[in-house]
C-alpha cells in the first residue's frame, strides 16, 4: 500500500499500471516490517539519462555539443573541411551523422571509429576543468532545435519527479549513461538532483600531469569506456559495489543494466520509457 | 582558530604541530565566513590504506588472504608447487614475495607480472559476491602474525579518529588505496565509517554475464587498474568529479595524489604517515 503522503510525488503521472507499479514496489521496499523491506543504504536505483531523463532527438545533446567544435576546428583548419566527421559537423549534414548512430543501435558499428577518432580530437589535451565549463556553458546557453527551449529545460518532468519520489524515500539515484560522464556532472545537481560523484557514463582516458599547485587532469584523445550494454552492470558494480534495485532505460544498450536489477533474494523494479508522444516530444522506437 | 567542541576529537593525538595543522585547516575550511570556506559538498579528503589507515607489516593483508588461497590451490594441485608464486605461497617462503614488493616500491616491476599472475587466477572467475565473501570472513577470522589482534583490529586509532573528526566537520571521506577495491569494500564502513562507493582502489577486470535472476559480473583474470601513482589522481577525479582538499599516505605510490589535493584556488592540506614506532607498530621507511 502507498503511504497517504505519496499523493503529493508523481503529480505529472497518470493514473496507469506504471504508476501503480512504482508505488507498490516503493511501498514494499521501504516500509519497515515488509518482508522486501531494503535499507536506506542498499536502495540504490540507476538511471540512463538520452532519451530516459531528457531528450535524445534529433540527436543526443552531447552531439550538438561535439558537432559545434569540430565546425570551430573546420573553420579554423580548412583542411579539415574534406574529412568526416569535420565535413558533417561543417556543412550541418547531419544525415551522416544520424545514419552512424542509427547503425550503432543497430549494432553495427563500422562507422563509430571515424566519429569517435574525431570527437576524443575536439577535446584532446585539454584538462577536465576546461572541458566542464565548456559543456556547462553550452548547456545552459544553448536552445534544444525545435522544441523552442534551452537545453536544460528538455529533462523529461514525469522522470524528474520520480528522481524527487525516490530521493524523499531514502533511494541513492545514480545516472548510469552512454553519455560522457564529464558532459553531464557540471548540471547533473542542478537538473536532476544527482551528485557529481553519482554520474556514471562514458569516459575518454585521462592523465594526470605533475606541477604546482597541484598538478592537472588532462583529456588523452583516446576512448576509455563506452558505457553501453554489458558496460554497464559492470561500472554501475565498480562504482556504486552495489546491485540497484531499480533501473529505468529506453534502449537496447539499457537491457543488461535493466536486468541487473534484481538480485537473486532481492525484489528489483526495471522501468522502460517508450516515447509515443509528437505532440510534446518525439515519436520512435529505433534502437529501443 | 580551533572551535572548542575540537577537543572532543583527535583524542589520542599527540599536542604537536601536526595536529595543530589539522585543527587549524578544518577551521579555515568550515568556518562560514572564512575567505578560505569551503561548501561541505567541496569537502573531500582521500586517504590511502594499506601504512595509512591500517598496517601493511609484515606484508599488506590483501597479500596474505591471496597467499592462503594460492596455498589452498597447491594444495589441490601439486603441480603448482613448482611454481611461482604458487611455491612461494606453498613453502611459505616470504623472502621471495617481500623483495618483489621491495622492488616495486623502489620502481622495479620486473617480477610483478609473475605475481601478479597467479594473483589473478587465484579469483579469476567468481562472481564479485563470492570474492566479497571469502575477502569478509578472511578479515573477520585472521590474526595479524606478530601483532596479537585480528586484522580488523589493525587499523590506526589515530587515524580513525581523524577519519570521524573529518566526517563530523561535513568531509566526505574516500580511500583511494593501490589495494584492491573489492577486497577493502566489505569492511570500509564498519572500519573507518566509509561507505562502500566510497572505496577508490586497484580493480581487476569483470563481465557482466547476462542471466536470470539479474545475471552476474565475473572477476576476469586480467588487470584493470593498478591504482598506484599518477593514477590515483585520475582515478579520484573518475570517481568523485571533484579535486580533494586533503590527502593522506605514506608512499611513493601517493606523490601524485597528495600533489593533486591542491587546486590552483582551493586550500589543501597533505598529510604523511611516518612509521616510528617499532614497540607498537613497525619502524621502516622503504618506499616511503
């Protein structure tokens, strides 16, 4: 049974089955003396963030972000011009793009390394503080392109009262994406409620550089972990040392991670987020 | 200045300028007002384990459970007996396993990989919870060899108590350890009230293996990170997102760490364990 002052959570969530559901199984894991009772410490729920917490079309934020300095990088370096993806980025032919990420959801990436080897460029050698004011900036001051509104305003309302219902039951929310981990920690408090050190996602190999004071992080133009599919269970563990109890995705690269949460003597809740709205958001099921 | 509720903590502190320093940085940092006040969510100290916070002589204990399980397995397996490490574990030979440590600690990792080897395939396999297991009920059960205590009891007093007088002041506190993460994390909270996700150290490689209920993530036998050197920086700003403000070891492996818990705007304080105390503890500075 949900508590009487849960009414007050979930205010934008219909009445429905997925409603009841979380309620239930929130209800059933927190209250004291229910045999699924699960302590405040071991309530852990992980959450993709494109296309689960915000919004991932026309393409995901972190894309726009990307595309915009390897167009800077062409407009200075013409030479650029005639490579991929610099040629993409500077002539806004984002059918290329949009085909190598349609096919990664597919599960082919032959055309990832090309994207890939120009991404870890764009951001190559500078140190961590650098690249988190340059994503900050670009989050708070860029407009999503046809939703008529900044960047930080495309989190998803419904997802972001969930957020608030678990944080006020006692539940450690980490966000466990595809995503650059370094993209999102600088807005990840502000938007979601969510520690930096609670982010998880991606990450490009970094190094650190002796001098003082205090030496520096510098971004290597190298991957490190592209954390997706069975990536994910495994830094989710590395982090946290702990299996979550809930997890919410919307796309394949989320099903191992969905099925991670539920141990074998624990109850677990997995939660899929299908978008079927045009009118408001967006209307797919590619890749998910 | 010291606020007077101070006193209470550090108990066992010497009156010395150490602690004086102590005091007097909490205060410059936690004193609303103070031009050097730092936010509690800014507040994270690191600290090293293995000669930091608890005792590493004779031997570190994480090399002591891995000799009992290398011995187990030559037990079962007489061929093993033959070899490296596993003979070593077998004849209790510690010269040969101590002058590889030795080396390491003086920049010589000619024979590590022959140790490291078997180390990995003492647990290669198992699933994170079964090696949490055996790592638990190991630090439960086992005497210190020359100390007359159990090895949970092994860790610093004082150390503890700056650990708790750090908590109080609003500090999250981390270890950032060259031992390994998952062998630390089942006793981190009941020992130095750190939780779990708070235990940054050397990690093997695992696998999620798909599965229901859940699946499981497997310990592969291959290195992940080694957390030792430059990569405790990276790996402390992987997991927390934030630069420390105060960090405390006792080796070389944590030069680069206690460089790093200083920003270019940020106060910092960096702390050295010496081992004198050859009554109660162990007198050595080899590698340190």
């Amino acid at each position: 049974m949900a508590a009487p002052d849960d009414a007050r959570h979930l205010a934008s969530w219909n009445d429905g089955p997925a409603t009841a559901s979380i309620r239930e199984f929130v209800a059933r894991v927190t209250t004291d003396g229910s045999p699924d009772f699960v302590p405040p410490e071991e309530r852990v729920a992980v959450f993709d963030n494109d296309g689960t917490l915000w919004c991932e079309k026309p393409m995901p934020i972190q894309l726009d972000f990307i595309l915009r300095r390897l167009a800077v990088m062409a407009e200075e370096d013409p030479s650029l011009r005639e490579r991929q993806p610099w040629q993409a980025a500077y002539t806004q032919d984002f059918g290329w793009l949009g085909q190598v990420v349609a096919k990664h959801y597919h599960g082919d990436d032959s055309e990832l390394p090309v994207l890939a080897a120009g991404v870890l460029q764009a951001f190559g050698g500078i140190t961590v503080e650098d690249f988190e004011a340059q994503a900050d900036t670009f989050l708070r001051d860029t407009q999503h392109p046809t939703l008529g509104r900044g960047y930080l305003a495309c989190a998803y309302t419904p997802m972001v009262e969930l957020l608030r219902y678990l944080e006020a039951k006692g539940f450690a929310n980490y966000i466990a994406s595809g995503g650059g981990r370094d993209f999102m920690r600088p807005i990840s408090q502000e938007v979601y409620g969510i520690p930096r050190q609670r982010v998880i996602g991606s990450s490009t190999a970094l190094d650190w550089e002796p001098g003082e004071p205090g030496g520096r992080i510098v971004r290597k133009p190298e991957a490190d972990v592209l954390d997706d599919g069975p990536a994910k269970p495994v830094r989710i563990w590395s982090r946290v040392g702990r299996r979550p109890i809930l997890a919410a995705g919307n796309s394949n690269g989320d099903i191992p991670m969905l099925q991670f949460a539920r141990g074998p003597s624990r109850p677990g809740l997995r939660l899929l987020v299908l978008h079927d709205d045009p009118e408001r958001e967006f209307d797919y099921t590619a890749g998910a």
